[in-house]
C-alpha cells in the first residue's frame, strides 16, 4: 500500500516539476529570440544609415570630381584655341596633320565633357572604374597638347 501513496506522489512531482520547471526556460528563450530580433533590427538601421551615408559621401566627391574636371575640359579648351590661334598669328598655314591633330583635341574633350555630364552616380566599383579611365584620358589630352604647344 505504501507503494501506491508514493506512485500518485512522484507522478504529482513530476507534474508540477514540469509546469513549473519549464515554463520559465521557454519564456527565457523567447526573453533571448525577441533581444536577438531587436539587435537585428538595430543592426538592419545602422546598416541602412551606413548605406544612406556612403551614397551621400559617393554623391558629394562625384560632384567634386565634376566640378574639377570640368574646370580642367574648359582650360583644355582654351589651350587648344589658343594653339589655333598662334598658328595664325604666326600666319604659318596650319599643315593638314597638325590641324587634324588639333581637331582631334577639340572631339576628345568634348567626348569627356559629355561624360563628365552625363554620368549616373551609382555603385562604388563602377564609380573607381569611371575616375580611372576619365583621369587617365585626361592625362593623355593634357599631354599631348603640351606636346603640340612646344612643337
């Protein structure tokens, strides 16, 4: 008989072991799953603010890159008229290969100048490759009527 008493007993245990002693590890995981959700979600916003403000950073030094850039096609343009004009100030006839070259000055700057306007901010990769081709581009204009300026 006194086995019995026990059996209701330990099943009475084991009951009230279970409803109380799991009811708090479940709150305490759903406690751990809703500050993991609040600290993704502070991590999507700071995400989103770095995102926000590396596009305004690209957007101001393109404008930058811009307006030095155009600053330098108009100087370009100027060298190269001035480089029209002193061959007719030296009323030299201007050869055919010389003046073709200075015809090509005047069409590559004003290809650049197109590009320089007409460019769409956008990705960081795509934003380098552009810098790069048009830098050098520029290098290669600049040199070569420095080259015709000392001829």
């Amino acid at each position: 008989m006194k086995n019995l008493n026990y059996t209701p007993m330990g099943v009475l245990l084991i009951l009230i072991y279970f409803t109380f002693g799991c009811t708090p590890k479940s709150e305490r995981n759903k406690k751990a799953a809703d500050e993991n959700v609040t600290k993704s979600r502070e991590n999507v916003d700071v995400a989103n603010e770095n995102l926000r403000q590396a596009k305004l950073d690209s957007a101001a030094e393109y404008q930058s890159f811009r307006t030095q850039m155009e600053l330098k096609l108009k100087e370009n343009d100027q060298k190269i008229a001035e480089l029209k004009a002193k061959a007719k100030s030296e009323k030299r006839d201007l050869d055919a290969a010389y003046a073709a070259d200075l015809e090509n000055l005047e069409k590559k700057n004003r290809e650049l100048q197109s590009r320089v306007v007409t460019y769409k901010t956008s990705y960081a990769d795509k934003w380098s490759s552009f810098k790069e081709s048009f830098n050098q581009e520029m290098d290669e204009i600049g040199k070569s009527i420095s080259r015709m300026a000392n001829d």
